[in-house]
C-alpha cells in the first residue's frame, strides 16, 4: 500500500511541469546566470602586481636602502627603473600607476587616485616611517645600533597563527551557490504543500476521496512526503552535478557531507512546505504565495541576494541565523568548506534534523483530524 | 438497514445545514435524495461518510456508528462526488487503479477490477489519455469508475450528472441501474427530479436541511391534493370558456399559453373526461390533447410553495 501511493504521488510530482521547472530547472538557470555573472567577479578580485616607475638619480643611490625594500616585495610591484622624463611619458600613456622621485626627499607622482595608487603611497608612507624611526633610535641612542636594533625595525610579526583551513581557497562568490542549493532544497516545500493538498479533504477533491480509503493517515503522509523528498533528492543531486561537473564549482573535497547536508536540507523543505500548507486554510494560491514570500526572506537573511546580509544577521541578530532553515543550510556548506573541524557543520546539520522534526510534527498533527468542519 | 440517521444537526456558523435529518436506506434499494440546490443533500452525505463533523445525531452504517477510522465499513463504501475527483497528472487507467489500489492490496486482483470499470464506464479508448483531454461526460465517467472500482456495496453518488450531456447523462443513469442490479445499494442525490423519478426506488424531498416527504414516486405523489396537468389545443381562440372550465368540479386553475388551454385539477377521477365533455358541450372544437399525472415538482410544490428550481 505505501509503495502503491508513494509510486503514484512520484509520477504526479514528475508529471506537473510547473513543479518540475521550478524546482528541478530554475536553479539550473539560476546557476548558470550566477556562474556567467561572477566568474567575472572572480577574475578582478585576482590581485596583479602594479606597474610602477623609478627615476634612476643619485639621491636614488645614495638611499640603497630603499632600493632593498623595493626589492623585498617582488609581488607587490613590477618596477621600472628609468629617467623622469620617460616616467612621465610613461604615466601618461598609463604604462605605470604612478612613478616614485628621490628629489629633495622621497616624492610620488600618479595620474589619478585608486586603490594601486593608495598602495603605492602606503609603501612609501611605511617606508618613510620606518626611516624615521632608526633615525629617532641612532640619534637618541647610538649604541643602539651594534645591537642590531635597526634590522629589527624592519622584522614583522605574524600575531596570528595560521590553521589548516580546509581543502579549498577562500572564494566569497561560492557562497552565493551554497545560497542557491539551499534555494533548490527549500523548493522542496512546493511539492510538500501539494502533497498536503492531495490528501486533505478541505482543500481539494482528490482528498476527500483520499479520506474515504481504509487507510491510516499517517500512511498517506509519510508515503507523499517521501516521494516529494525523492523528487526534490533529484533535482538537488541534478543541481550539486551540474555545479560540481559543468561548472567546475569548488565545493571542497567532502562529498559525504555535502550528499547529507542536501538529504538533511531537502527533508526540512519539504516538512515545511507540509507545514504552511497544513496549518493555514487558504487557497492554494495564498499557500504559494506564503511560500514564496518566506523562502526569498530566508534566502535573503542567509545572503543569496546580498553577500554582507549572512554577516549583518550574524553580528546583530545572532539568533535568526539559528531560526532560518536557510541560512543553517548555506552555513553547512560554509563550514565544510572553510573548516577541517565539522562541529558548527554538525551543530547546523542537528538544527536541520530539529526543524524537520518539529515540522513533520505539526504537518501531522494538524492533517490527522479527518473530519471537517466544512468542506 | 443499511444506512441510519438519527435526528442529525449541523450547523455552521448561524446557518442550520442540516435540522434534525432522518434517514433510512434499506439493502439493495436505489434510494434518492431529491432537493433544490442548497437543501443540504451534500451536507447530508458528507456527514453519513464521516467527512463532516456535525453538532448533534448519530449515523450508523451497516449497524455500526460511523467514523472517521471505520475502515471496515468504510471498504464496502464508493463515493462519487458532485466534483470530478480525480488527478490531472494520471492517465484514465492509472486515476482508477490508483484509487482502486487504496482497496485492493492484490496487485492481479486489482487489474481485473480497473479493467472491468473502465469496460463498465465504456473509457476503453480514453485509458491513456490524461482528464484534461476529456470532455466533460468522460470526466463524470472517469470519476465514477474511481468510485466504483473497487465493488463497494454501498454507494453513494452526489449529483454525478450536473453539466453532463445527454447521452453521457442516460449512460451514467443505464450504469447506476446496472450497478444496482448487480447487488448494490445506491444512494442518489440529485436536484434533477426526472432522473430521480426514473430510476430511484424511494426518495426523500429535502428542503432546508430537512427531509419533507419520504416514498416511492407513487406514494408521494399521493400525499398531495394536485392531480393531472390537462392541455387542450384550442382551435378557435375563445377567452370566455376560462370561466366555464374553472367552474367545473376539481379544476384549480385554467389558463391560456396561446392557443393552449392549460388546466391543472384536483386529485381524482374523471377529470379528463368532465373537462372534454364542457368543451363537447360548448361546441368548442379541439385539436391535441395532453393529459400529465403530478410530477415530483408538484409535490415540492404544493409542500414547500416553491418549484425546484433546475430541471434535467
């Protein structure tokens, strides 16, 4: 019997195209629009070293000091060495951000101000500081340096230590896919309020006559809520395949977790779907509406349309994190791929089990009553 | 008895659905719940299938009280809506053998049964097709063949004609006879005094929530004071016989509707006769005549001073 009605309630769900467009292709599209709107986004967050000019003179030379710290930091800058007539043709021709003078003191000359400009005149203003420091250290303190104290200016120390961080770079245009997988999970709630539908005398025909079987309703709620978490299972691992193979998404190396965290994730959608659609007597459409609406706030809180809103949430209202079904399942992803540890993934991932729980509960709870008031 | 209903209430809200409604369906009779629209015959069978809750009253099913979790008699019972009841995504076959299938456990068993609803309800071409693709008879006949797959005993039918054809109409109507003669007892509301006239047994009037008369066709037809409708071709138009015609013994009412002359008399007999005999007598020349006996409208009519209002 649970067999016969889950197999019937799966062709359903497979059979409405609305449903299967919605939940299955939509956070294909979505994806797609997300992968073409910020690969661009990832390349100009690639930092690339800044093209800056040197006039080659003798105050220059007299200040070999300087020329060691530009050599210190062969990432930062591409240097050319040149006279300052050709620096400045160079800046012109924006060749070079900027070109650095020794003429009566260290000078800067750029075209316009920006981000590599600023960084350019943040070498020199550490630079400058530095300088002055040894000169403040040798003229109050001579002795200072046979004991090696000016060398010691120029050491920096790390007071963090680094930690193993997981298996992937950090990318913050990541979070914007775990956003959409929690999306395509939360979708699943579209086919729990059908299933509602199709049993619930009150709301719809089929049910009444569902109501008439001999048959234990709980046997009818688990056997359609199961086959609308197979469906969504479907187009969630549809979605993971499609990010992970075409698109080349970095998801760290834990497909275990992530295979769960979807499992997890697509059993609260679809409980909660059950839950709006069994506790409020509206039309159908004012269901889908509920749905709609509480599913883009949740996304919403949990940063899919706005990076910055996960950490907003997170500083000034610590607790919603922990109520929005979809800012625990994007914090799963999260943790699985910033963290080694897996004690936030798991904390999240008992958080979903809860929430699943508490709306399998209330979904049944509210449709066991089998007589109505009116019909 | 198969179905009995004591003194049941159910209100909603302000409004009085069902007022103190009595029923007794025997085995093997179609019996017919007859009503204007908003008499509270849905009312009355949602009730009976535990799908309603009501105030007050107690029905019993094959001797038992009826509940929700009555699943022993609920296995006996098919339901046929007022509403088409069945799933836009499955085809004819699978709409019937899903239902069927909360029934039937035998997967063999069950085959039979759905092929011998779909040959019943002649949807033998239509089994693949999905319930957008019917027309509006075929959804009825699909929605019965949901109801029935399963060979209940009982079965009750709300209305299953409403927006039908009429050629859909006489077979659902040829089905239900069928149905009954083949050992169940079926219950039949509808609104349509001439399908319950034709084919139920016993019927019951319903009217604001309550049953107002209650026989066969025959014995309520008899409660009532109205006898024959009689129409008189009249060939010379003469307005001054009106007068002649009501003065005659147990004529009610006489009227003109163009040339006809339509009297309505008293129950009796001879009516028919007297009346030809005054026309005889005035020398009035007649074309065609019509005699009707009282018709369910009639009773309604005469016990609650309102037609009822659709008609088949």
């Amino acid at each position: 019997m649970f067999l016969h009605i889950y197999m019937y309630r799966l062709k359903c769900i497979l059979r409405d195209k609305q449903n299967v467009f919605w939940t299955l292709m939509f956070p294909i599209i979505l994806a797609t629009l997300f992968y073409l709107a910020f690969s661009n986004l990832s390349n100009a967050e690639s930092f690339t070293e800044i093209e800056v000019g040197i006039v080659d003179n003798e105050e220059l030379r007299e200040h070999p000091e300087f020329t060691e710290a530009v050599k210190s930091v062969p990432d930062l800058f591409n240097v050319t060495y040149t006279t300052k007539e050709n620096a400045e043709k160079l800046l012109e021709d924006g060749e070079i951000e900027g070109y650095i003078h020794f003429d009566d003191g260290l000078k800067l000359f750029v075209k316009e101000s920006g981000i590599n400009e600023t960084i350019i005149k943040s070498f020199l203003d550490d630079f400058l500081q530095t300088s002055s420091t040894i000169s403040t250290i040798i003229s109050q303190n001579p002795a200072a340096v046979q004991n090696g104290l000016p060398d010691s200016v120029f050491d920096r120390t790390d007071y963090l230590k680094a930690v193993p961080s997981g298996k992937a770079e950090p990318n913050t245009v990541v979070n914007y896919f775990y956003s959409l997988i929690a999306m395509a999970c939360l979708y699943g709630s579209f086919s729990g309020l059908k299933e509602v539908l199709a049993m619930q005398g009150n709301l719809s025909y089929q049910g009444a006559r569902v109501n008439m079987a001999p048959i234990h309703k709980a046997k009818i709620i688990i056997a359609s809520m199961s086959a609308a978490v197979s469906f969504q299972l479907i187009a969630v691992t549809a979605l993971l395949v499609y990010l992970i193979a075409v698109l080349r998404v970095d998801f760290g190396n834990q497909v275990g977790y992530i295979a769960l965290t979807s499992i997890v994730s697509t059993i609260t959608g679809v409980t909660f779907g059950t839950f709006i659609s069994s506790v409020n007597r509206q039309s159908e459409g004012v269901k889908i509406g509920i749905l709609i609406g509480s599913s883009m706030i949740m996304t919403f809180l949990s940063g899919m349309m706005y990076d910055k809103m996960k950490y907003i949430v997170h500083t000034k209202v610590p607790v919603l994190s922990y109520l929005n079904p979809a800012n625990l399942i994007t914090d799963s992803f999260y943790a699985l791929y910033y963290f080694d540890t897996h004690a936030r993934f798991f904390t999240n991932i008992a958080l979903l089990c809860g929430y699943s729980v508490l709306f399998g509960t209330l979904t049944y709870l509210a449709v066991r009553r089998q007589r109505y008031a009116s019909i | 008895m198969i179905i009995k209903v004591n003194n049941l209430v159910k209100r909603y809200d302000d409004l009085i659905a069902l007022d103190h409604f009595n029923l007794e369906v025997k085995e093997g009779e179609i019996f017919g719940l007859l009503g204007p629209n908003g008499s509270g015959k849905t009312t009355a069978i949602n009730c009976i299938l535990s799908l309603l809750k009501y105030d007050k009253g107690t029905i019993e099913v094959y001797g038992r009280p009826m509940a929700p979790d009555a699943y022993d008699i609920k296995r006996n019972i098919g339901i046929i809506m007022q509403n088409v009841a069945v799933f836009d995504e499955l085809t004819v076959y699978e709409n019937i053998d899903y239902f069927c299938g909360m029934y039937i456990k035998d997967k063999k068993k069950r085959r039979e049964l759905v092929e011998e609803a779909i040959e019943f309800v002649e949807l033998d071409s239509f089994r693949k097709f999905l319930p957008k693709k019917l027309s509006g008879g075929l959804l009825r006949r699909l929605n019965i063949a949901c109801g029935i797959a399963h060979k209940p005993k009982l079965i009750i039918l709300d209305e299953p004609t409403v927006a039908v054809d009429p050629q859909s109409r006489r077979k659902i109507l040829e089905g239900i006879r069928k149905l009954n003669d083949d050992g169940a007892t079926i219950v039949y509301t509808s609104h349509y005094m001439e399908e319950v006239e034709e084919i139920c047994t016993r019927i019951a009037i319903m009217d604001k929530g309550k049953v107002i008369a209650l026989g066969t066709k025959d014995e309520l037809k008899g409660m009532i004071n109205s006898g024959e409708k009689i129409t008189v071709e009249i060939l010379e138009h003469n307005p001054d016989i009106l007068e002649g015609v009501r003065s005659l013994p147990n004529i009610v009412s006489a009227e003109f509707n163009d040339n006809m002359l339509v009297a309505k008399s008293r129950r009796g007999k001879n009516n028919l006769s007297a009346l030809l005999e005054y026309l005889r007598s005035s020398q009035i020349n007649v074309g065609r005549i019509y005699s009707e006996p009282p018709t369910l409208n009639d009773v309604f009519l005469e016990i609650t001073g309102k037609e009822l209002r659709d008609h088949a």
